[in-house]
C-alpha cells in the first residue's frame, strides 16, 4: 500500500514539475528590458523543475533507494533547488538585483564539494550509511566528511538566504512607501510566504537528511508537489504586478535638474503650503512623481525634502494628511457614512482607509467619531 501511495505520489510530482516548466516556457511576456531577470529566472525554475521531474523518474524507473543519511544526492539537490528559488524570489522584489554575482561564489564551493566527494569516492570506500551506529563508525571516512561539510554548507546557506531576502525586502517597501500613497495590493505579500514556506521545506529536508522512511519521505513528496504547485501559478503572475511597481524604480529625474536652481520652487515651506492648499493629497492614487511633475519640481528632489522634513516617507506623510482630513470630515458631519469619508479623502477601499486610520490614531473610525 505504501508502495502503491510512493508511485502515486511521485507520478504527481513529475506532472505538475513538467507541466509548470512548459508554462515557464511558453508563457509570453512584455519586451520590456526591465523584465530580463524576470525572464532568466524563469528559465532556471524551468531547469530546477525539470530536473526534480527526471530525479522521480529516475527514482521510480530503476526502483531506487535512497537509503543513506546525510545523503550527497539529497544535499546537492536540496542547496540547488534552495539556491534557485530564493534568487528568484529576490529578484522580483529588486529588479535590478545582481543574481549571477550573488550566485557565483555559492555555486562554487557547491561545486568544490561535488569534485571533492567523486574524487574521494576513487580513492577511498564511500559507504552507504543508513543507521546512525554505521555514522559513528564512518564518521572520519573521507567520503562522509565531505557529506557533512556538505550539510553544514546547505545550512549556512539558509541563513545568508534568508538574511538576503529580509534585506531585499525591507528595500523593497522603502522603494513602495517613498513612491506610492496607495500600496496595499504592491507589497507582494505572496513572494514573502513563498520564501517562508520555501525555507520551512528546506528546514523539513534536514530532517529527510538523517530519517531514513518511506512513510516520511512520501509526507515530504506530497508538501514538495503542493509547494512546486503553488509556487509556479504565482510566480507566472508576477509581470502583471510589474507594470505598477515598475515606476518605483525607476528614476526619471532630468525635469528637476533645471527646477532645481530656482531656489524659491526648492523651498520647501512654500511647496508643502502649496500641496496642503490645493488638497493634491487627497487625489486617489497619487504617487510622487505625478506630484513632482505638479509642482515642477524632481522627484528625487520631492523625495528627498519629505523625508529630510517631515521625517517620514512619502506613503506615511500623505496618508497622515489624509487622515487629519478625515477627521474633520467626521467632526463637520458626525453622521456621514464611512465609506463617503474614505472615498473623499482619497481611498479607494474602506478597509485600507480604517488600516491607515487605526495606524494614525490608534483607533478605528468608528470608535474614534464616538468618542
């Protein structure tokens, strides 16, 4: 029966493998040059698919084992697939990301370890251990030293992952809240749950390394189908989102070199009094460069002046100027509906409008019109 469960099981994973690959394939994609690295990484999903798809074929064809702990084959594949999805992960939160240069020296010690452990293999017994009392007895054998440098390797390597993605992210949304008042659908929630559930996988697969079990491995195959699944249909959603993020990084600045020299515009007492008088906050979906190219001025020289004057980004100090104007609303109209005020002071959902509101004041409308 277990048998009967493993064939199914890994039938499952060679189809959704192969067929998310032919997606990443075929799936068509802007011209634009901004989505190169978009594209490339694609390519490498499509190899890290394909080649867990012919691993189970494998596997499943010749009727192997994978009886040994702390296993070359597992390692090597479990630090490339964990190598390969966390750069594409990254490389959507930063488009400008160098993924070949921060891959490089990585796939070079994996590399150094593969020769090292084949050469060995030559020279030196490479034994299969499949309980820990045959690991103690090897344990100082050449070929096994060099699958625990190996293990050690793969676990470094999740930490400097997940420290890299937690840099790139928080970079991220600084880009988001230095450009967009509006950002709630921008801050790619998904991609961070992706590499969170991607890292809870490569955490269960240390555990793969030295518990030898069909019922064990069978568990780890169903969650590895699911994520590959899960992973691939949003993955490929990715460029939609891209032609609103895309602006966020970009800086197209040249209209404020010349601005720039009239002192009076860079003032910016005068400029804050400006936007606060004609109420430009409250226009719906206002970013910064639509307010720069307002008030003729750069954006980065926009930017600059909120952050260095208000003390605060972009998103954070329209939204609090929002907010002041809802609460006079509400003082002026006690009885108006909600949804009115949120619309008027520029929102275009209720629930972000009582997110920022609650963030501002500590209090939903609500409760803050009766008290």
């Amino acid at each position: 029966m277990v048998d009967n469960a493993i064939l199914i099981v890994n039938t499952a994973v060679v189809m959704c493998c192969i067929v998310m690959a032919t997606v990443f394939l075929a799936l068509p994609l802007p011209t634009k040059r901004e989505l190169n690295k978009y594209r490339i990484s694609l390519r490498f999903l499509t190899g890290a698919y394909l080649l867990m798809a012919l691993l189970k074929i494998y596997l499943m064809v010749f009727d192997v084992k994978l009886i040994n702990i702390v296993s070359i084959e597992n390692l090597l594949l479990s630090v490339s697939q964990a190598l390969l999805f966390s750069t594409a992960l990254i490389t959507l939160l930063n488009p400008k990301f160098d993924a070949f240069s921060f891959l490089r020296n990585k796939i070079f010690v994996l590399i150094v370890l593969l020769l090292s452990y084949l050469i060995l293999s030559l020279w030196w017994e490479n034994p299969e251990i499949s309980t820990f009392e045959s690991l103690k007895e090897n344990l100082w054998q050449p070929c096994i030293i060099v699958r625990q440098i190996t293990l050690l390797y793969y676990i470094y390597l999740l930490i400097v992952l997940t420290k890299e993605f937690q840099t790139q992210e928080k970079n991220y949304l600084k880009e988001i809240d230095n450009y967009y008042a509006d950002n709630s659908t921008l801050k790619l929630t998904w991609v961070k749950y992706c590499f969170y559930a991607a890292l809870i996988i490569g955490i269960i697969a240390l555990s793969s390394f030295i518990i030898i079990s069909e019922v064990f491995s069978l568990y780890i195959d169903v969650i590895f189908t699911l994520f590959y699944l899960f992973f691939g249909l949003f993955y490929i959603q990715y460029p939609r989102t891209f032609e609103f993020i895309e602006p966020a990084f970009i800086t197209i600045d040249g209209q404020g070199a010349d601005i720039s020299k009239n002192t009076k515009r860079n003032n910016w007492s005068e400029l804050k009094a400006q936007i606060l008088s004609e109420k430009y906050y409250l226009t719906k979906s206002v970013n910064i460069a639509d307010m720069a190219q307002h008030l003729k001025i750069g954006r980065t020289s926009l930017s600059n002046m909120i952050n260095n004057e208000e003390k605060m980004n972009f998103n954070s100090w329209i939204n609090m100027m929002r907010i002041e104007e809802a609460k006079r609303i509400i003082n002026d109209k006690p009885n108006i509906n909600m949804a009115n005020v949120a619309e008027t002071v520029g929102y275009s959902e209720l629930s972000n409008f009582s997110k920022q509101f609650k963030l501002c004041t500590g209090r939903t409308p609500s409760s803050w019109r009766q008290e």
